[in-house]
C-alpha cells in the first residue's frame, strides 16, 4: 500500500503547509497592527513639532 518513503514525504508536505499557513496568519494580523502603530507614532511627532514651532514663533514676536 504506502511505503514510508510516501508517509515522510505526506508529514512533509502538512509541516511546510502548517508552517505556511501560521506565518500568514501571523503576518496578516501583526503587519497591519505594527504598521498603524507606527503611522500614530509618526502622527504624534510631526504634532508635536508642529507645537514647538508654533511656541518658538510666538515667543519671537
């Protein structure tokens, strides 16, 4: 019927596709969320420099 050969081959092939199949989920849930974390950071900062040099300019005139 199967020789083992054919069975080591069929764990292989479900291990690579488990394997696939966690790293997408894992990089279709993190990415975005790591991204958008980012992209608020980057916000805050330009706000917050944008502040600075609104007060600087106010204390020259």
């Amino acid at each position: 019927m199967f020789e083992f050969d054919q069975y080591l081959g069929f764990l292989l092939f479900l291990t690579i596709l488990t394997i696939g199949f966690w790293l997408m989920f894992f990089l279709a849930s993190f990415v975005p969320y790591w991204i958008g974390g980012a992209i608020v950071e980057l916000i805050k900062e330009k706000k917050q420099k944008n502040k600075q040099r609104k007060e600087l300019k106010f204390s020259f005139s």
